[in-house]
C-alpha cells in the first residue's frame, strides 16, 4: 500500500518546486538541454527535462534511473509513432512537476493546496506533480515519490541558479550535460559541464527452450498473411478497487496487417504477464492457422520477446511505427468511450 505523504512534507516540496518557477528556467534552455543529478541516496542519476520554451506546456520532467533516460531518448527518435502510443516511452520511473491550471488537479491535491494556505492564480501557475508508473494512469505522488522528487528539485535548483548567474558555462549543443553530484572527499555539491552519460538499453530476450514446441512451430505451414503484434495504449484510464491507482488501458493485440482485422486481444491489468500474454498469442496463431509471412512489431521491447521464435522458424521480423490495422482499433475502442 502507497504510504501518502504527510503536509510538511508536501509543504517542502512545493517550497522548493515554487523558487524553481521562479527562475523561469524554460527561458533559457530548451527540452533537451539536461540537468543531471548524481544523489548519493541514489543507486543511478537522474535526468531532468526543463519544457516550456515554446511556450504551451510548461513543466519539468526527471527521469530516474537509465532505463527512463533511455525510454526519453527513444521517445525523441521515434517520430514515426502515433501521439497516442508514444506514452509507452515514458510510463515508468518519471515524475513530472507541472505549472499549469486549476482543473488539471485532482481534488487531493486542490485540497492539500488548500491545507498548505497556498495561494495559485492564473494560467500556468498551478503546481502540481504527476507520477509514471508502468501500469498506471500519471497520478499524484505517494511519500516515497514526495521525498525523492523534494532532493531532485533542491538540487535542480542549485545547479539552475549557478547556471543562469553565469557561474558555469555548458555547451548543451554538444550534447554534453549541466551534472551536479556529490563529492565523498570535500563533502561538497559541485557542478559542472560533463558528457551525457548513459547505458546502452538492454531489452531481456526470452528464448523459447523447449525443442519440441519448435519443431510442432517450424512443421507448420507458411502462409502468406502479414501480421501486427503490439501492447497497445488507450486513452483514459479504469478504477478498479483493488488498485490504489487508476489503471492505464493497455491491450495486447494481434491483428491481421491486410484485413484489418483483429486476431487477438486482451486487456492487461498490472499484475498480468505480459511476455506470457504476448507469446500465448503469437504460438496459438501460428499453431492454428500457420506460420505468417511476417510479423510488424512497434518498438525493441515487443520485438524482443518473440524474436527468438521468429527466428527459428522463420518468420521475418520488423518494427514499424504505424501498424495500421491495430492503430485503427485503438482509435474505433477511443471514439466509443472505451
């Protein structure tokens, strides 16, 4: 169970999130100029992405962890993805602080704003904090969430001030990074300019062992029929009593790439198996009706679970962004209040 955070708690954090706003860092640097974060409490940096320069949505995003820096990274190269499903890239291990309006908080949070004797005015002068859990529609942050995201902007902050009064210069066009760490030996934050480090992203391939379910697999005829294979985004969201969160809608599909027609699908809760779901679907196709030509997949992860059956008994496999047969499902479920 998410422990809630308590009111001074919450008081520090829009404390520190309030002197944030009020450097107006969307001035002077744009999305992609990154601040990192190395805190000793922490196992791995985090990034944080200052939007606002184009003057509609004005927030800044941190990214804990390697794996949300490289879902951010993939989310910026992927410009070939519906808006909609583009989600996928950014539905874990990130904590975003809006300034936005009134009624885009929830009433919780309208309430502790109201216990904190804050006052909010206008457009885009609303704080609020929003948490990306896989699983989960964003909602407002537990205790654990309050605490971290309360360090992070403290030292955004820091790292934003030396910054903005000129007291270190960083070449963003480089790609390099604005890095505040913690130094063991003076017992000291410092800042600086430094390479934008990451890990490469590695996507756990599942490998299907059983030599006789590949050879049943393999002895199955080819067929000339091209399929879709994604986990697919809806939007809105489902309350459910036995989550303490509102669930995404995420549904497993499989669809017949020429037809149109779905084969396939089912709606996925947080404590569902996805892998397991994902190659029950493509196995029961193959065995009942062949071995498709080929397969379009939407991202690296999807590929990486059924790459290994492709493989072995050659199925040609591809990614691409639009699959246009389960995009226009996503689309007739959205149209029909789903």
């Amino acid at each position: 169970m998410d422990k809630k955070a308590t009111l001074d708690e919450w008081r520090e954090l829009y404390k520190v999130a309030s002197e944030v706003k009020e450097l107006r860092p969307w001035e002077h640097l744009w999305d992609m100029d990154l601040i990192t974060i190395l805190h000793p409490a922490m196992s791995e940096p985090v990034y944080c992405s200052v939007m606002g320069k184009s003057g509609e949505c004005f927030c800044i995003a941190s990214y804990y962890g390697f794996e949300a820096f490289n879902r951010l990274m993939a989310m910026i190269q992927r410009d070939d993805i519906p808006p909609e499903q583009v989600i996928r890239f950014q539905e874990d291990n990130v904590i975003i602080c809006f300034f936005g309006d009134r009624e885009e908080l929830f009433k919780e949070e309208l309430q502790i704003i109201k216990d904190l004797g804050l006052k909010f005015r206008g457009k885009n002068n609303w704080i609020y904090f929003r948490s990306f859990k896989k699983g989960y529609s964003p909602y407002i942050l537990d205790e654990d969430e309050v605490l971290k995201e309360t360090e992070i902007l403290k030292n955004l902050y820091m790292a934003l001030q030396a910054y903005l009064e000129g007291k270190i210069k960083v070449n963003f066009e480089k790609g390099v990074t604005l890095l505040r760490r913690y130094d063991e030996e003076t017992k000291q934050w410092l800042n600086c300019e430094a390479p934008l480090f990451s890990v490469p992203p590695a996507y756990k391939k599942v490998f299907l062992k059983d030599e006789v379910s590949i050879s049943r697999l393999n002895k199955q005829q080819t067929i000339n029929s091209i399929l879709e294979l994604d986990i697919a985004y809806v939007q809105g969201s489902i309350k459910d009593k036995k989550y303490e969160r509102p669930l995404s809608i995420r549904i497993c599909v499989l669809a017949d790439s020429r037809t149109g027609i779905v084969l396939d699908q089912k709606l996925l809760s947080p404590k569902d198996d996805e892998i397991s779901e994902i190659l029950r679907m493509i196995i029961d196709y193959i065995l009942q009706t062949g071995k498709p030509k080929r397969v379009y997949v939407r991202d690296e992860y999807i590929r990486s679970i059924i790459e290994d059956i492709c493989n072995n008994i050659n199925i040609e496999l591809k990614i691409r962004g639009r699959l246009n047969a389960i995009d226009n499902f996503i689309k007739i479920l959205e149209q029909r209040g789903f």
